[in-house]
C-alpha cells in the first residue's frame, strides 16, 4: 500500500476512547468495516479522477534525444557502451521508450550539453560534470579530485549509493532542470600525452596544457599554462601547437585518436584512475514518466556504467599496444613526485571549504572515504 493510502486509512480510524485499553489489551482499536468501506471508496474515486493521465503517461511511447558527448570520435568502450544502453532500455521498457543517440558536437556542443538537457533541446546526455562546473560549482569536484583513491567500482558505488554523493549531485542540479541518473566510471582519463620528456612535474614549466580543476591548478603550480579545448580537437590543437601536452584520454581515446601521430610520450600513471562522468536527464521529461519507467532509466543507467568500465579493460590495453607500435613512449611519473602531487591537490581540495556551494559535505564524505579506502584495502593483498 503506497504512503499516500497509507495516510487515508490512518485519517479515516476512529480515534481511540479511555476504555479501549482494556477491550483490545493496549493494541489499537480495530478499524470499523464501514469506515474502512468508506475510505476505501473515497480513494478509488480519487485515483479514478486521474486514471486518464496515468493511462495516458502508461500507454505513451517516449521518443528520447541522447547527447553523447564522446560517441562517434573513436572511443570503441563509448560507442559500444551507448548502443548497449539505447537496446537495454527499449527492452525493458517493453518498446515504450525509444532512444535515438547523437554523436559528439551533433545536438549539442560539450559546453553547452548541461544547459541543452535543462532546457530540452536534448532529454539525455552522456557528459562530464567538469563542462558545467561555472553553472554548478561543485560539478568539478564531482567529476574528480586528484589522487583520490577511486581505483575499483565497488568502492565508488558505496560512496555514491550509501554515502550521500547521489543527493548531493540531484540536489545540485535540480535548480536547472536536469535530472542526475546515475555517474559513470570511464577509466583513466587523467593520463596525459606530451611533446616532450616529462620526468618531474617541474618538466611542465613553459608548456600550453589542457587540463581541468584541481589537475590544472597543480600544473599551473608548475609553471604550465593551460588551454582549453573540446577533447575532440586535442590532436588538431597539438599538430598546431596550440597544446604542447594534454590530459583528456584513457589508452583507448588516445589510441583512437591517432595522438601517437603528434605526440611521443604517454605520461602514466593517469592521477585520475577512474574518471567519474555521468548520464543527465531533462527533470520535466523525468517526472511526467510512470514510476516503472522511471526505474527503467536508474537501472538502465546503473548497468551502462558496469557496462563501460567493463569494456574499458581489454580496449585500453589495445589502445597500450596501439600506442607504442605508433611510437609512443610510456614515462612513468616517479613516487616521489606522485607523492608531493597528492599531497597539494588533496590541501587544495579541502581549502575550499566554506567557498563553493555544496562543496562542505562532499569534503565530508570524500576525507571519511579515504580513511575507509586505507582501512579496507591497505590491509587488502593478493596471495603472493
């Protein structure tokens, strides 16, 4: 019985006289069948009243625009992630929504995607909360903080699903109209490509760098310069110089492409292991939806998130291969410059307590996820 019919019958109950104690043993009096009878049926009048729009909202075919900001540019893990979301929520809607996906830039540029979804111009997006973070503060730290030690989905998913990160990201963006299904975990994109030797972070002094949030800062830090670009135009942008390194790609993006064509050195290991992008819906589309299809969309994109982190593996490591067949050399940052660089970006991430809307209780939640992560798996090893 829902909350609402719940409510009904509690109103209709008689209330109870002093001497009902000793008549029913300190239980509640029973409900009187005619008073029950009578609220049963002023509740199926009521629902009768608005049975022609449920029926109309159950018997409706939803005809959906998706803005996948990264299908259609070589990333094999996106473009196979997005068909298998499209299939799998015709099917279980039964047929009653049909999803047509648009590849990157078609309906909508990437910075545009967050206010083209509010507004309707798309009903859906695969994007990232970085693109929009000078419209919701807190997105850019909802897309990632360096270093933190998001290296496994289960452990993501407990921070997101039990720890208050999913309302706080649906909190954020309902005042624009846009509905936060689910985030996703696209792999390693804080990897960097480089025209140059990179050895210590001090390497970067001089050099025009594509980067984001705190990532950036920490460049900057180091004497970089940073650009911004759509991740679709960073081969371009390097053949012309307008970039001389780049975060943007897992192996598989950089792979496909072609960035070992412009640039020799691969800079690992990424300080983002998992990239936590998301899936939005237009709010008004999202509510006038049935509950069942509703669902439908949460657990559709639940899976499509299982999906892509999945697929990531063996497409990343033939993008490895790819990579270093083109030329590609592999550097790998050493710990104590990974050390000293963790160490900045986590101070600068809790500096903005009090600054950014938002950002207080995800402090919160990210410095008792951290303590969690090292009580977990520090004493966590494989058998030798």
């Amino acid at each position: 019985m829902s909350d609402e019919a719940n409510k009904g019958v509690a109103a209709a109950e008689p209330a109870a006289s002093p001497q009902s104690g000793a008549e029913d043993s300190g239980s509640r009096k029973a409900l009187n069948r005619r008073t029950y009878l009578k609220a049963a049926a002023v509740g199926v009048g009521a629902g009768a009243l608005g049975f022609p729009a449920i029926a109309k909202a159950q018997n409706k075919t939803w005809k959906l625009k998706l803005q996948s900001n990264w299908t259609g540019i070589g990333i094999e893990s996106q473009d196979r992630a997005a068909n298998l979301f499209v299939e799998r929520v015709k099917t279980l809607s039964g047929g009653r929504i049909e999803i047509t996906n648009f590849n990157a830039e078609v309906l909508l540029g990437i910075g545009e995607t967050f206010r083209g979804v509010g507004t309707g111009v798309a009903d859906l997006a695969i994007t990232s909360s970085v693109y929009h973070r000078g419209t919701v503060p807190v997105a850019e730290y909802l897309w990632a903080v360096p270093f933190f030690p998001f290296t496994n989905v289960e452990f993501y998913e407990y921070i997101y699903q039990f720890m208050g990160i999913k309302e706080l990201w649906r909190e954020a963006y309902k005042p624009h109209g846009v509905m936060h299904l689910s985030y996703e975990c696209s792999d390693e994109w804080g990897s960097m490509v480089s025209t140059r030797p990179i050895a210590k972070y001090a390497d970067f002094k001089g050099m025009k760098v594509r980067a984001f949030g705190i990532w950036a800062d920490w460049l900057v830090h180091n004497g970089a310069s940073i650009v911004t670009v759509p991740g679709g135009e960073v081969y371009t942008a390097i053949q012309t110089k307008i970039l001389d390194a780049a975060a943007f790609g897992s192996p598989d993006a950089w792979a496909g492409m072609k960035l070992h064509e412009v640039c020799k050195y691969f800079i690992n290991p990424s300080v983002v292991p998992y990239d936590v992008c998301e899936l939005i819906m237009n709010l008004k589309t999202f509510n006038e939806m049935p509950p069942d299809l509703q669902e439908v969309m949460l657990s559709a994109t639940r899976v499509h998130n299982l999906d892509l982190s999945a697929l990531t593996i063996p497409t990343d490591v033939r993008g490895r291969k790819t990579l270093a067949a083109g030329g590609m050399q592999t550097m790998m940052m050493p710990d104590e410059e990974l050390t000293k660089a963790a160490e900045w970006c986590w101070n600068r991430f809790v500096s903005l307590r009090g600054k950014v809307p938002h950002i207080d209780k995800m402090i919160d939640i990210y410095t008792e996820a951290r303590e969690l992560h090292k009580n977990y798996y520090g004493p966590k090893r494989l058998p030798a």
